[in-house]
C-alpha cells in the first residue's frame, strides 16, 4: 500500500513470470502482422534491444519480422465501492479477454471520472514498464519485443489522450472523421487509408505494420 492505492505486482516480473508458464504448457500464441496482401509476416528475428540512449521511433517499434509478445496494459473504472484499476494482458494466448487472464496490477480509490490519482498510480509502474519494452522479454530461450498496447475504458482513454471537448486538440476516440483538414493529412490518408471512413465498412488501404 502506498499513497496512490496498493500495488500487487511488478509489471516486468509478473509478464516473463506468465510468458514462462504459457510456454511451459505449449498454450502461447503467435500474433503475427500482415503484410500489404494481408498475409502473415513469419517472426524470423531475435530481439535485440536498442542501446540506453536510443530514442528513435523503431527503438520502441521494432520491425514486423522480429519475434515479439504483445501486452496490454490498461486503466478501467468500475465496481463498487468505485475503483480504478490497472491491468495487464498478455495477448500471446488463447482468450486473452477472458478474466482469469487477466492481471491486476494495481487499484485505488475513486469517485469520480478524473483521475487525478491516476498519474501517480501509473508513475510507481513507469519505470518498469520501460524496462519491459526496452529489454523484451524471453520465451523458449528466445529474446523477444515487447509491443505494448495502451487500452481500458473510454472515459479512462480520452482522458490520458487528452479529449477535452469539440475543441480539443485530440480528436475524440469515436469520431468520424481524421482531424483538422490539411493538405498533409490528405496525402497521409491517400497513403495509408483512415479508420475513420463513413462510406465503406472497412478502410481501403489497411494499415500495414510499416505504418
């Protein structure tokens, strides 16, 4: 227990210590990206993580053929008496939604949807989960990245997205729509689609792992 809510695991510790067991038992699952034809890119590259003072994007977004673990990590508001909670999830097994798969990391008190303690509960974890992503981690002896998911419930996300409003600099969640009209966004749009199409049931050009 500490000022900002009880902290029941180490992120990092708790992750491997899950990966280990998944794999003890052959239940961990592969969860390969595509490609530009929607075809399975095969994992044929051990991780090896970045130096200390390497801050550029494909440090923390390794290529699609390195062997990886997906996690996620999210912040969820609910129960009674009212809670926030902080979860992680190891995607690289067979229902990874279902509850008993589901980690709890830490829980505070909270009454209403501002979560102001909710920096300081994530902080106690920061340094960890940097770790996580920076180090990888090993399954079968084998070295893998760590692509790490933000997820939880809306309110929880337009808040650490910063949605305020129509007028926020972050567009919210569910709109439909990209963002503020601009010759930049309508070439990116032309390149890599958009989520965000009324018209057709799904974009047509799917984002690929490159993007």
């Amino acid at each position: 227990m500490t000022s900002s809510g009880a902290h029941l695991v180490d992120v990092q510790a708790t992750a491997q210590e899950k990966l280990a067991a998944l794999s003890a038992s052959n239940s961990f699952v592969e969860r390969l990206l595509q490609d530009e034809n929607l075809q399975p890119i095969a994992l044929t590259v051990e991780y090896e993580h970045p130096p200390t003072d390497d801050a550029s994007p494909s440090a923390a977004a390794p290529p699609a053929i390195v062997k990886d673990v997906h996690l996620t990590l999210a912040v969820d508001k609910a129960g009674s008496p009212s809670s926030v909670k902080i979860v992680l999830v190891v995607i690289n097994q067979r229902l990874p939604q279902k509850l008993g798969n589901t980690i709890l990391v830490a829980v505070c008190p909270a009454t209403k949807d501002k979560y102001e303690e909710v920096s300081e509960m994530l902080g106690t974890h920061l340094e960890h989960v940097r770790q996580l992503v920076r180090d990888g981690m090993v399954v079968d002896g084998v070295r893998r990245a760590v692509r790490l998911f933000l997820s939880g419930d809306y309110e929880a996300l337009c808040t650490m997205h910063g949605h305020k409003g129509p007028s926020a600099t972050m567009l919210c969640l569910n709109c439909l729509r990209t963002t503020s009209p601009s010759a930049a966004n309508a070439a990116l749009d032309s390149v890599v689609g958009t989520l965000h199409d009324m018209d057709t049931f799904r974009p047509s050009h799917p984002r690929l792992a490159a993007h």
